[in-house]
C-alpha cells in the first residue's frame, strides 16, 4: 500500500436501510458509518423511538439518538400505505442491507420480510436484531436492556459480594445486539462477493450476551462452576482489583508472579514477598483473606496519584479508577483522535466518542449530525429514484413521505 495515498473507507459505496430503533438496532449502523457506509434510516411519521427527549435529555433532543445516529440520513415513509411500500421496495433495489430490530411477526405483516424482499433484490442482505429469536418460548417476551441483562445471567456476577443484584453500567445488552449484527453484516457482504446472493441473519440479544459470558459460561457447561459477584476482585487472580488509598482509588492486577514481585518493591515489603503463602499466583488466591486486608491497610497510607506514579514507573499494572471527566482526559483519547464532534442544526455542537477502528492510509471520515425527522426524505428519493419534485410534493400530501 503506497503509504502517501489517501484510501476510500473500505465501506464506501455500501447502502444500509435502517429500520432499526433506539439502540439494538442503530449501533451497528452507526459502527458502519464510520467504515464509509451510507446509512439511511426509514422511520414512521412517528420516528425512531430513540428520539424521545426524556432519555438522555440534552436541549430538547435525546442525547441517546445523537449518539447512535450520526453519520445517517432520515426518510420517513409510511409503509402501512401501499403507496409507501412501493418506495421502499424500490429503495431496496438500490440498496445493499435492510436491518431492523422489530418483535417478532412484524416484517411479515408489513411485507418487508426476507422473503419478500429477496424477489426484488437477490443480493439483498438482511439483519434482524430480536430479544430472543424470531421462534421459539421467548420470542414475543418485552426484550428491554436490563431484562437482557437479568437472565443472560449479567445481574447475577456484577456488583459487590452479598450485595443486590447489579446493573452493567452501559446497555451492554443493547449495544451487544449493534456489534453482533455489524459482524454478520460484514460476513455477508464479504460472502456475497463469492456467491452473488443475499442472506438472511437473525441474531438475539440474548445469544449475544451468552457469548459475552465467554470462559465463565465454559467453567459452569463444563465444571459446574457457578461464579459470584466480585466487586472489582478476581476468582482467579490476587491481586487483581480496586484498593482504596487516601484520596479515592487504585486499580492493581498483578497476575502473574514477576509482578507480585515488582509491587513487593513499590511498596518496600520485603515480609510480604518472603511470605510462601503468597509466592505463586494460587497460593495468593488461597490466602487471600489473609493477603488483601494486609495491602489494604498500606494503600490507604497514600494517594491515588503516589502509587500510579510508584506503580507505573515499576511496571505494575495499575489505573486510577476514573470516572468520565478523567477518561476523557486521559492521553489516548487525544492521541488516538477519539472524541468525534459535528454541529447540530437544532442544538449546537455535539461531542462524543469516535471511532475505534484505525485504517492506514484511509482518509478520516468527518461526522454529520443525527438527522432530523425526515430531513433526507427529498434527497433520497431525488438521487436514488430519480423522484422529481412534483412526484414528491403529491406524495407529501397523501400522507405516504414526510
């Protein structure tokens, strides 16, 4: 690759429909705008439920919507009008992805379903995102965040020792369902090259939290192994979690022993590394009540930016535990350009986090704003359907665009 030149994003020239709503179903289109895709979502007169300006209220606005809809553009159209259902099918035509995060039944009662819409484009790809799958005991269930959360098992491991049950801080289980779905996405257009046809994906919120349990699910099928609230502690490492100093809080995982070693001379306690009941990772995790109580009461004898400094300079693992105002102000944000800003018609400039995916040579993708409810209605339906203003405005007035 000619390092000097500047490179399309690898998605240019890829169109989304996005039927999706709120979260589940708008985080992946939202990854995929920063890849270069062109994202275009169709909503009812009604709009995208996300829009609601009790969540996340930010100058009449939802500061949620701002979020996960940068980078597209809106078309509202009513597709229980048979007038609306005609555009978008001929949308559809023109377009690579439809994704939609709709209960179950749904696409087929407005005939948008796969089915249907393979016969107007055999290289459609099509992207549901449900709570539970689109058969089965579960599928009708209300599949909201925190019920996601609450029996994939999530509630169950997070949150302090013999304490309630606690929340993920962030709709893992909602934005689960965005990076999922922009996976396959990727998988079949890729697959199309090789085939020339479409395919149907349909993943659930549910499937994708199961798969985020990752090893601890493999020790439960496996071992019978239940896991427990934690805190910021570890089963299988010590010391591994948060201790309190005299000003807030350090994070500490020194897993393996050479840095049992290191954090022995941080804190000049040679008793300590001497100690065989602390020489091997195991043998801390089996003493550890004896082991955690002990560095506690050193950690509490100085600040979190003394020991961060101390720490680090060893090359300890160890972090201050931060809330937004210090991430954001962290030295990665800056240097790896992650703070993405456009500036909104209605409410100014928005900021928020940028893109994680770095392509060498690729040219930066600069962010739009979250469209307005039907702000692209007129331009979409000019440039991809070649509608004449006539067309439009006779449209508008049967109710069939906004």
């Amino acid at each position: 690759m000619d390092s000097k030149k500047t490179y399309d994003p690898p998605l240019k020239g890829v169109r989304i429909i996005e039927l999706g709503q709120i979260i589940a179903g708008t985080y992946g289109g939202q990854l995929l705008t920063d890849l270069g895709a062109e994202v275009v979502k169709v909503e009812s007169p009604k709009g995208d439920l996300g829009r609601l300006d009790s969540i996340a209220p930010f100058k009449g606005h939802s500061g949620l919507f701002l979020t996960f809809n940068r980078n597209k553009k809106s078309v509202v159209i009513d597709l229980k009008k048979e007038a609306g259902l005609k555009i978008f099918y001929e949308l559809v035509k023109k377009s690579d992805v439809v994704v939609d995060n709709f209960r179950p039944g749904v696409l087929e009662k407005l005939k948008v379903d796969y089915k249907s819409l393979k016969k107007i484009n055999k290289r459609i790809i099509q992207c549901s995102i449900t709570g539970f799958g689109t058969t089965g005991k579960y599928k009708d269930l209300p599949a909201l965040d925190i019920i996601i959360q609450s029996i994939s098992g999530m509630l169950a491991i997070t949150g302090q020792p013999g304490g309630p049950p606690s929340r993920v801080g962030i709709p893992i289980s909602d934005l689960s369902g965005g990076v999922f779905s922009s996976s396959g996405i990727l998988a079949a257009l890729y697959d199309r090259e090789r085939t020339g046809e479409g395919r149907r994906i349909e993943l659930s919120m549910f499937d994708s939290m199961l798969s985020l349990l990752s090893y601890m699910g493999t020790m439960w099928l496996t071992n019978s192994e239940l896991p427990t609230p934690q805190g910021t502690k570890h089963e299988y490492t010590v010391p591994w979690q948060a201790f309190k100093t005299s000003d807030n809080y350090v994070v500490i995982a020194a897993r393996q022993d050479i840095f049992w070693e290191k954090l022995c001379d941080v804190i000049d306690s040679e008793e300590l590394r001497s100690d065989t009941r602390f020489e091997t990772n195991q043998k801390r995790v089996d003493n550890k009540e004896i082991l955690i109580p002990l560095l506690e009461a050193i950690f509490e004898k100085q600040t979190t930016e003394f020991w961060l400094e101390q720490l680090r300079e060893a090359g300890v693992p160890a972090s201050p535990v931060n809330n937004l105002d210090g991430v954001f102000s962290e030295p990665p944000v800056k240097e790896r350009d992650m703070i993405a800003s456009y500036n909104h018609p209605e409410v100014g400039e928005v900021r928020l986090p940028g893109n994680p995916i770095k392509f060498e040579g690729v040219r930066k993708i600069e962010s739009t704003p979250a469209p307005l409810l039907g702000e692209h209605t007129d331009q979409i339906l000019r440039s991809w359907l070649n509608f004449d203003q006539l067309e439009i405005d006779k449209l508008r007035d049967k109710d069939v665009v906004a």
